[in-house]
C-alpha cells in the first residue's frame, strides 16, 4: 500500500520537542491482525529526550534495549512493561541522540497498552522502518489540531524536575 501522505524521514529526524507535538492530529495507518488497514487519529503522546532526560530509557545509556535508539528518527523503538503490555514509541532525532515519542493514544483507543493490544503489535515491529513499513506508518492528516500540555504519566522516579516537564501533548 503505497501512500503519498506518509511522513518523510526528515519530519522524524528533528528534535522530539518539534516532533512529539507535530505527532497530534497525525494519522497512525496499520495494518490489523486481520489484514485489513486500520487509520486513526493520534490524540496523545509524550516525548522522552536522550541520555539528559531521567524519565527516558535511554538516560543510562545504550543497551540491547534501547540500540535502536541510537539511531536516526523514523523506527520504532517496542519495549514491554508489567510483563504483558508493548509500548509503541517513534524514535527522533539524530544517529546517537536518542530520543522518542511515546504514542498514549490514538482515536478509539485511550491508552499505550489498550492500543498496541486492539493492533496486534508487539516486539516484532522493533525497529520497523516507518519510511518503508507496509503494515505500519504515519500520514500527514493536512490539519495541526490545537492541543494541551502537561506532565508525562507514570515517571515519578525520574524526579520532580523530569516527572513536571510538561511534555505530553493530547486533544
């Protein structure tokens, strides 16, 4: 499936801060476990900056976990938490500046596990180049909603300082 709306490479190679509130109203295109292709509004993420930010994986530096974030922006990095639910994030950014947006929502679906559960994704799309994916990328919706701010979820042991940065972006 061929599409002349998808993201190009250099919308995900710039700086999380730019990239993770152009992320909203973005179109995540996926094809479902049932091979059909689903589109859905994204509606909520959150962007992790590098080995500055304590809240990011990345903080402590590059691991088997975390390699694809080394690289440059436009694949995905897939982790699982609490044994049972795969986050989807897009890396960002520049080869050795690791960086990504957490997708916490999309239309329909509240939630980074209930989302990644309902699509069928799961640690195979590590690494999944978005530039030529043919189950899943991001289109250009042709609108920039008007969003919210506010702190990220679920990253109070990262400190006050990194738990506040009001990088979570949501409609």
């Amino acid at each position: 499936m061929v599409s002349d709306r998808r993201l190009p490479e250099d919308f995900f190679t710039r700086d999380v801060l730019e990239v993770a509130p152009g992320m909203i109203g973005k179109i995540l295109v996926i094809r479902l476990p049932d091979g059909i292709y689903g589109r859905y509004k994204v509606t909520e993420v959150e962007a992790y900056r590098g080995v500055e930010d304590k809240a990011c994986h990345a903080f402590k530096g590059k691991t088997s976990r975390t390699e694809i974030m080394f690289h440059d922006g436009g694949r995905l990095y897939i982790y699982l938490i609490y044994g049972m639910y795969w986050m989807l994030n897009v890396v960002t950014g520049k080869e050795n500046d690791p960086q990504a947006v957490l997708i916490r929502g999309v239309e329909n679906y509240s939630g980074p596990g209930k989302l990644t559960k309902a699509f069928g994704i799961d640690r195979s799309y590590y690494g999944e180049d978005l530039m030529v994916s043919e189950r899943i990328w991001f289109e250009d919706a042709g609108d920039a909603p008007l969003f919210k701010t506010g702190p990220r979820i679920g990253v109070n042991y990262a400190g006050e300082y990194w738990k506040s940065k009001p990088w979570r972006y949501y409609i």
